[in-house]
C-alpha cells in the first residue's frame, strides 16, 4: 500500500488541531493539558535556569504522520515556612450517677385483714357528757370516786376501733380503745392492783395496773404519771393525765387503753369501758347525794 498523499496529512493535522482546541483544561498551577487521539505521547522535563522547568510533550497522531510538540514552562515557586501543629487531644469524662428511689407505700390492708374487721361486731361511738353533767356539783368528782372504773375522770369520746389498722411502726391491728380527752385531764386505774411505769417506744409513757389474778390494763401516752412503779391503787385511783407520747405525738391528746384478762391475749375494752361509764352514771346521783350529806356533815361540825 503507497503512503497517503499530502493532502490526506493536511486533513489528519486539522483534525487533531481542532480536538485539541476542544478539550484544554487549565490545571491549578499552570499547566496546559492536551488531551488528543494519539497512539504515543513522549514527555521530557528539563531543569531549567533555577527559576523554573520547561516540559516538552511530543504527540504523534499516525505513523508517517507529523507529530506535535508542546511546550510548558513551569515556575517553581520554594516557600518555606514553620508550622507548629498543637493537637490538643480531650477525652470528655462523664460522670454518670444514677438514683433510683424506691418509694415503700405504707403497708396495704390485705383483704382477708379487711374481712375480719368488718366482721367483728361494733357498738354505737360513746362519750361522758352525760355522766359529767351529772357530776357537775361536785368539782373534785374526778378525784374522788365520782367516775368509778372508767380510766378518765372528765370529759371524753370513744369509738369501737378494736382491729383497726394501725400503720406506726408498721401495719398492725390494734388491740386496745383509744379515749380521747384535753391535754391534762385525770387518767384513773379501772381496777385495784400494782403499778408498773414505763417510758419509750410506741407507748410512750404509760401506767400498767396487775391485778392479783395476773388481768392488766395498760394505760398509754400519758403527758404525766402521778404514780410511782410498785405502788398499789384501787379502783378509781389518779394514776397520771392524757397526753400525746409515744406514737400519739402531735395527735390529739388520748389514753390508749389495754387489758389483758388473766396474763393471756388482749381482749376488745370497748364493751368495759362502755359498762363503766354506765355504771358511774348509774352511781352518779348516789355520788352527789353522798357529797352533800359531806358537806353538811362538815358545816355542822
């Protein structure tokens, strides 16, 4: 095959002009890239006066063809500098506190504790207005007999709260009645027998009276026991006066009153306080007749 004409070259060499026109691309620092159909490109870099370098790029688009050659100086630019990294490296501590808080509700009444405190009998709330408007006349009744067994010489209400629930110091049924008086009034032994003081714990301060048959009733939260531990009383006697101790502190002033028959179980009081008071105001116009006669006895005298 005979090598191509002149003019043939002279086409191939427009082409390759014009692609190369078509596709420059300016780098960053300066330099112009060709890209071409080529079949081989030869580069040669060259140092140059110090100040820079020259590349020459030689493209040859066919054999036999004419080849093109670029040229590119580039400068050199040194730049010389201190750079002081400081890498700060910081770990962040966390302190991570955790509080759980366990809130213990107050014991829960259990239904079977609910059934048989509904189940149990109970008599009509009671008070002694009745008995101190009979015993009016005489101012010092409460200290001499006029109020007979019942533990407190004035004026007082109860309820029948034998088996409530009681929450301090923790859930238990309570076995006793709670009369409720002013601060200060009379607490008197229900029965003859020997005292015993005690001070400290739910009770506070409290009297308890034995009898000879080993029955006690214990006397609670007394503001002052006018007794002493070993002294014997009868019936009717000042053992101390109504206060808040114990437990009952910041409540309304009572006497918490126990008995215990024969040295066994306690035993529901409401049903003795109930039939004491009955029977002092039975003996309340006896009492006062009994006063007077006194009275006249003395002023006769």
């Amino acid at each position: 095959m005979s090598p191509p004409s002149r003019p043939l070259a002279g086409v191939v060499l427009t082409v390759v002009a014009l692609l190369t026109l078509a596709v420059p691309a300016l780098a960053e620092d300066g330099t112009t890239t060709t890209s071409s159909t080529t079949t081989s490109s030869t580069t040669t870099t060259r140092p140059d006066s110090g100040d820079g370098s020259e590349t020459t790029t030689t493209s040859t688009t066919a054999p036999g063809a004419e080849s093109t050659t670029t040229t590119t100086r580039r400068a050199t630019s040194t730049t010389s500098s201190t750079s002081t990294t400081s890498t700060s490296t910081t770990t962040p501590t966390t302190t991570s506190t955790s509080t759980t808080t366990t809130t213990v509700p107050d014991a829960v009444v259990t239904p079977e504790m609910q059934a048989r405190i509904d189940a149990y009998p109970r008599t009509p709330a009671r008070s002694t207005d009745a008995l101190v408007a009979a015993l009016e006349l005489v101012p010092d009744a409460a200290t001499t007999g006029g109020f007979g067994r019942f533990p407190v010489g004035g004026r007082a209400t109860w309820s029948h709260d034998w088996l409530f629930p009681r929450h301090e110091p923790e859930l238990h049924f309570h076995e006793g009645t709670d009369v409720f008086a002013a601060r200060g009034t009379p607490v008197l032994s229900p029965t003859a027998g020997t005292v015993r003081v005690s001070n400290g714990g739910s009770g506070g301060l409290a009297v308890t009276v034995t009898q000879t048959d080993g029955t006690s009733w214990y006397l609670a939260h007394l503001d002052a026991a006018t007794v002493r531990t070993g002294d014997v009383v009868g019936p009717g006697a000042v053992v101390g006066t109504v206060g808040d101790s114990g437990n009952a502190r910041g409540g309304s002033p009572h006497v918490h009153v126990e008995v215990w028959p024969f040295g066994g179980a306690p035993l529901d009081p409401k049903p003795l306080l109930d039939a004491y008071a009955d029977e002092a105001l039975r003996g309340a116009p006896a009492f006062v007749a009994g006063h007077r006669l006194a009275l006249l006895r003395a002023g006769a005298a």
